[in-house]
C-alpha cells in the first residue's frame, strides 16, 4: 500500500508584487501576518492579490507603517493593482492579511498598539 501525502494549503494566500500591475519579482506568503513596512518586502510592494476560501478573510491596509494612520478593510478576496493613493489619496505602507474576520474594534486596537493578535506572523 502507497504512502499517500498530502499538501494542506493555508489560507489566505497573499502574493505580493515590486511593481504595479502584478508585474516584477514576487513573493507568496500564507496564514495569518501582518507586514510592517512594504518596502522593506522586494524592494517595495506595488500590487498584490489576496485569495482565500473563506468569506470572512480580511486584509486591511494602512498609511504609515507598523499598522499605523489611516486604514482600508476589503474582506474576501481581492486583487489590487496599484496601492498608490489607494488609501485617501495615500499610499499602502503596512497590511493585515487573515483568514479571520477583523472587526473595525480590533482593526482600531492593533492599530492603537502596533501588536498583531496572538498567532500572527509579523514580517
């Protein structure tokens, strides 16, 4: 009898790209996470695509870094193709990527602290 493996994917799966319109270097990354700085990710985040199975998946962008300023919440999944001025007329420097459903109260209190939830990766 074969060994049968199997790959559990992890949701969302956000893949990110260094220049607009999904274009350039890439990188993939899964699971629940928060990015700090974009620019300090392939030289600087330029558009991304967000995917997950679940209704509830959140990805919340934010004008300053460390989760900080002002932020936008998309839920499910997305693709943006340029996160310039995307925000009010600002740009995207940090993000929120979950599987989970934030709700503006917790979106507000990391905002405030700069503390991911417990069980968050930040890069």
């Amino acid at each position: 009898m074969a060994n049968k493996i199997q790959a559990q994917q992890t949701y969302p799966r956000l893949t990110v790209y260094n220049e607009e319109n999904f274009q350039g270097r890439s990188a993939i990354y899964r699971g629940n996470l928060g990015i700090a700085n974009l620019d300090s990710r392939l030289g600087g985040i330029e558009s991304l695509r967000f995917f997950s199975t679940s209704s509830n998946a959140t990805l919340v962008l934010f004008t300053r870094t460390n989760f900080r300023g002002r932020f936008l919440v998309f839920r499910g999944n997305r693709s943006i193709a340029d996160l310039d001025d995307i925000i009010g007329g600002e740009d995207a420097e940090s993000l929120i990527s979950t599987n989970q459903r934030l709700t503006l109260a917790q979106i507000r209190a990391i905002r405030d602290s700069g503390n991911l939830p417990d069980g968050y990766r930040r890069l």
